[in-house]
C-alpha cells in the first residue's frame, strides 16, 4: 500500500539530516519511525488497560484504601502540608 504523507519543512529538514550522514534511504526511515511510534502507542495503551483492570479486579477483591489513606500516603511521600 502507498501512503503519501506531507511534512512540514521544519519535520522535513529534521528526517533529511537524520538520514543523509549515512546513506539511509528517507523513506525507510520515515516508516521505521512511524511504526516504532505506533507499536509503542499500542504498547502504552495495553499497558494502561491492565492497569485499569488490574485496579478493577483488586477492587473486586476488596483490595483498596480510602482517599484519606492515599492522600495521606502522598502527602508523606511528596512532602506535601496537611490539608487547612
């Protein structure tokens, strides 16, 4: 499939001085970027829904603290003053 894809001038220079001091071709490079960009996208966003889940399921299991108690804990740790 082929994509066309317009840069800016500032993004154009940027790929142009990151490729050119070795020979790379430009666009290789650019779909290399784009597609570690993507798989670490889809890397976070995994990650954030097992994290959710994870919360859900400790929920569930009657693992959790109060907002006091986690307030508490990152006024300790951040060395933040008590609430007035």
């Amino acid at each position: 499939m082929t994509i066309v894809v317009t840069l800016s001038p500032e993004l154009e220079k940027l790929l142009q001085e990151k490729t050119a001091p070795q020979g790379q071709d430009i666009s290789l490079v650019a779909s290399e970027l784009l597609a570690n960009a993507l798989m670490q996208e889809m890397q976070e966003s995994e990650e954030a829904i097992q994290g959710i889940q994870q919360g859900l399921d400790d929920f569930e299991a009657g693992k959790y603290r109060s907002f006091q108690e986690f307030a508490e804990e990152q006024r300790h740790k951040y060395n933040l003053p008590a609430d007035p």
